[in-house]
C-alpha cells in the first residue's frame, strides 16, 4: 500500500507538472497571436441602399475575405470565401430586403491559418427608390433643306455651300436684336452705340433703352439682316471698338 500510494502520489504529481507546462505554453502562445497574430480593425458598412452594402474591415496582415450576415445575431448568411490575402477588404451584399435591419460580422484568415473574427455590426437598408420617369418623344414631322444630289466632282475655290445649319440663312444677321459677338459699347449719355462686331455693323439707339427695345438706326449695312462686310466708306470689317464725344462717332475696324 505504500508503494501504491507513492506511485499514485508520483503520477499525480507528474500530471499536475505536465498540466502545468500545457497551461503555460498555451498562455504563451495566446500571448504571441494577440501581439502579432491577425486583428480585424475599422469595419464599417458603405454604399447602403434598398437591395445592396458593402462591409469594409482591414487587417494587420494580408488575409481572406468573407462575412456572415442575417436579419438576426446569427448571421444565418455567409457570401462565399474570397482567398486573395489582403490587407483591406471589401464585400459587396446583394439580395437584401427593403427598410431592413441587417447584422454582419467579417472573418478573415492568415496564411499561417490564423483566423480572426469580428464584433457584430449592424445596419438598415433604405426604401426602395422612385423607378426612372420615361418620357415620350413625338416626332414632328419637320423638313429641312438637304443637298438631294451628290455634287460632281470635288471642291472648287471660291465654291458656295449648299446649305446652311443652325442659323438663320447665308448673309442674314437674324434681325436688329440678334447679336453676333458684340464688342465695345458707347454712349454720350442720350444714344446708345453697339460694336456688333460679327455682323460687321454699328447699331445705334437714339434714346438709351429701357428694355429689349430694336435699335433705330445701323451703321456697315443696308438694313438689319444682312450682315456684308466690306472697306469701302459705308462698310465695316469687323468692328470691334467704338467711342463718341456727342456730335462724332469714332469706329475701330479688322482689315
């Protein structure tokens, strides 16, 4: 019986060394992995909508991708495993419901296979958004001059066009108030002076306008739709300054 006892008492005391060891190694190696291991950090969900998030963690080292959600803690749900290691991660949920509370928590694993796990997160989904309006478009109906046959031959100098667009036809300015670029304004206090310096033309009020009132008088053309320009005394090139003293106008013109 004694030697029973010393050999039970040995074991015992052999288990109790050995259970110690395992407990101290197994304390140092959860030591190692908190300092050193993987660790899942700044997790937040973006790009929320109706049907659709994405959950973004980093980690201090490269690692997989993959999160588990649900309406509930459980997290029922799980998108499948993206193995790239990386350091910042994203996962895009799809397939969601409407106006709903959602719980996600992201896992991601070492190259050691070190697998670390997330506090569970939680967000809510927006209603579902107004659909796009669809507008009818009528056709008019509208015609338009067009070249009906194909000109023969190429291009020659001095050859007029055929048709003109978006304007209001060859050698017409579109009327006393169309403007074309206009340059430098004058008065003497009384009348009005406009450079309308693409429409080779000086417009004049006689009194100053109170509102969009035509012009009475132009100067560079024979009326106010055509739009010639010219160098002779009557003519003007491109006007693009004027001035006056009250009794002269002065003009400066392109040659």
């Amino acid at each position: 019986m004694p030697n029973i006892d010393r050999v039970t008492k040995g074991n015992l005391t052999l288990k109790v060394i050995i259970l110690t060891f395992v407990i101290g190694v197994s304390g140092l190696t959860f030591g190692i992995g908190h300092v050193y291991g993987l660790t899942i950090t700044e997790l937040h969900i973006s790009d929320i909508s109706a049907t659709r998030a994405t959950v973004n963690w980093e980690t201090d080292v490269p690692a997989t991708s993959q999160v588990e959600y649900g309406e509930s803690i459980d997290c029922n749900f799980t998108t499948p495993l993206n193995e790239t290691l990386l350091t910042y991660h994203q996962v895009r949920l799809s397939g969601l419901k409407p106006e709903t509370t959602y719980y996600v928590r992201a896992k991601s694993r070492d190259a050691s296979n070190t697998e670390a796990v997330s506090e569970i997160h939680f967000f809510n989904t927006t209603g579902y958004e107004a659909p796009p309006q669809v507008k009818e478009v009528t056709f008019t109906n509208s015609t338009y001059k067009s070249v009906l046959e194909k000109p023969t031959g190429w291009f020659e100098t001095g050859q007029e066009a055929d048709i003109v667009l978006n304007w209001f036809g060859f050698d017409n300015s579109g009327g006393p108030l169309m403007f074309n670029h206009p340059g430098a304004v004058a008065t003497d206090g009384t009348h009005l002076i406009l450079a309308d310096t693409w429409n080779n033309r000086i417009l004049i009020w006689n009194s100053l306008p109170e509102g969009n009132e035509p012009p009475d008088v132009v100067l560079g053309q024979k009326d106010f739709y055509s739009n010639d320009p010219g160098i002779g005394p009557d003519k003007f090139n491109w006007p693009v300054g004027v001035a006056t003293d009250g009794e002269r106008l002065f003009v400066g013109c392109l040659d």
